[in-house]
C-alpha cells in the first residue's frame, strides 16, 4: 500500500498515514512559475495499492487539476490499482440543471477522475447521493455520523433536554437518523415567505423551549442559513446552541457570521483543511475523521466491506 498525500489537506493525509501504520510515499507536487502543476513520485509504485488524499476544497481547480495529474502520473507508474480518497467532494452542489443550458458539473468532475485513471474513489458525506451512480468504477460514500455522535455523547451525555434540529427541510433525514441514535428529540427550520414580495422567515417546526439544541448539516459555506436558524431558535427559547457540520467551507463573510450568531460552538470535521482564521475562532472547534477514513483504506486494501463500519 502507498499513501500519497497531495496539498490541499496533508494534515489529514499525515493523520491517516499514522494510522495505518505507514509512511507518506515521498511525492513532489509543485507549480511552475506559470502555475501548471508538475507531479513527480520519487519511489517505486509498481504493482502497489495507491490511495491519493485530496480534498477538493478551496482553491478547487487547483486541488482538482493536482488529483488528476498525480491519479496520471500514478498509473504511468504502473499503480495496480489507484484510489482517489477524497474527504471533500468539490462541486458536489452542481448535481442537477438549475435552468436551461447550465452544467452538471458533479458528473463532469466524476467524468474527469475517472478518464485520468482512478479505479475507484472513496469519499466521505456527498451533498447529493445521487453522485454515486455518476461514477462508472466503484465508489465507498462514508459517513461522518461515529466521530460526530461520539462527541455529542461526550460533550452532552446523560443529557435528556437534547434536540437535534435540521436548518432546512432538505437535511431532515439525515437530522432524524442522529436524532435516533441519540435518542434525542427532532425539529426543523423551515424558511418561508408568508405572501409575495415580503422577506422569508424562519419558523421552527418541532418543541426547542428550554433545550439544547443542535443544528446539523453536511455543509457550511457563508453559514447564513446556519445562522439563521441558530436566531430562530434562540427566538423560539432555546437554552444553548451547538452546531455540527461535516464540511467547513465557510467562504465569504461565515467567521463574522459565525461569531456574531447564537452559536455557542460550531464543530467540524477536518475534511477541509482549516485556515489560520479558522483556527483562531474561538466558537469553532474540529474532531478528526482521520481513523474514520483510514479503516476504510484498510478494507479497501484487504478488499473487506466498507459497510460494516456502519453496521
């Protein structure tokens, strides 16, 4: 097995190596003074199990662009097999048409890992479970549900007063599905305009008085509508507000709005790198997924179910 860890995210590729018990294959992935990228493995692949760690986060066609050329200069160095792991699936979000003559940028995105030589791919919370059929090769979409209800049990145990909230209407099934692993109650944010040129208000469906409340989501980006949902339910009685995102984005103006909002601490997964901005937000914290993503490499090597880590 070799590990090759590409730039957006070697924090996390380090983690992983670490646990699985190998070294980093001694890779170089730099830009040239025009910014194309150049790959260049200084170790022996031949016949080897390759996994290459990137998440295609911020700058995304970078990191994309580094994928593809090291999933390339992989299997020009006659890799057995090559896996693409990405913790963060980029233009997971452009997954359907909005409107006439506009992409579906998540299939071309899988169109592009697959025609550069990718035998697979293994990623983590897809915004769209849809994606998966996008792929013609076999795709492993983990979760990031056992580091995240681990800490909530940590943090909040023996707490009856727990209410797992959704901050819109599409994220319910997954807010129910931690709603009964925790044992804890369900609400929902639902945003709506009550008549035609007036602005959307946010009313809470489900009972938040007087309870800790937890709002979850797959992805934050500008964290509006997380936000949002945190001054709602502080206006519905909420005790305290927490926030667990599987995917820090937080682009834009989201560390104003994060540290401004009724959000007592937001935590993430270390999916996505985390800026020095980031890190010095006081109400944000990040748990590891890195044993998470580094048992599925295991299986994935020994040809073991994946699955089973969510049995």
């Amino acid at each position: 097995m070799k590990i090759i860890a590409c730039n957006s995210n070697k924090v996390l590729a380090e983690e992983i190596s670490s646990y699985l018990g190998v070294n980093l294959a001694d890779a170089s992935i730099r830009n040239f003074g025009d910014h194309e990228i150049f790959v260049e493995i200084n170790e022996n692949i031949r016949g080897e199990d390759v996994f290459i760690i990137q998440s295609t986060s911020h700058p995304a066609n970078d990191h994309l662009m580094e994928l593809l050329i090291t999933i390339d200069a992989s299997k020009r160095g006659s890799a057995k097999r090559i896996t693409a792991v990405l913790p963060y699936y980029g233009y997971a979000r452009q997954d359907r048409k909005t409107g006439p003559r506009t992409p579906i940028s998540a299939k071309l995105v899988a169109n592009l890992i697959t025609s550069a030589g990718a035998d697979r791919v293994l990623t983590m919370d897809l915004h769209a479970g849809q994606i998966q059929g996008f792929f013609d090769i076999p795709l492993d979409n983990i979760f990031s549900a056992p580091p995240i209800i681990k800490d909530i049990k940590s943090k909040f145990n023996q707490n009856n007063n727990l209410v797992i909230v959704s901050p819109d209407v599409g994220g319910v099934v997954r807010a129910r599905a931690f709603a009964k692993r925790l044992n804890a109650g369900l609400a929902i944010a639902d945003k709506r305009r009550e008549k035609a040129g007036e602005s959307e208000v946010m009313n809470i469906i489900g009972e938040v008085e007087n309870k800790t409340c937890i709002l979850l989501d797959d992805i934050a980006d500008s964290a509006g509508t997380l936000c949002n949902a945190a001054s709602a339910l502080k206006s519905n009685g909420a005790k305290e507000i927490y926030s667990y995102i599987a995917h820090g984005v937080l682009s834009g103006k989201a560390l104003e709005r994060i540290k401004e909002s009724a959000i007592k601490e937001l935590v993430l997964t270390d999916s996505i790198q985390a800026s020095e901005d980031v890190k010095n937000t006081k109400n944000i914290r990040h748990i590891s997924i890195a044993p998470l993503m580094g048992e599925a490499i295991k299986r994935i090597n020994s040809d073991s179910s994946v699955s089973a880590l969510f049995e």
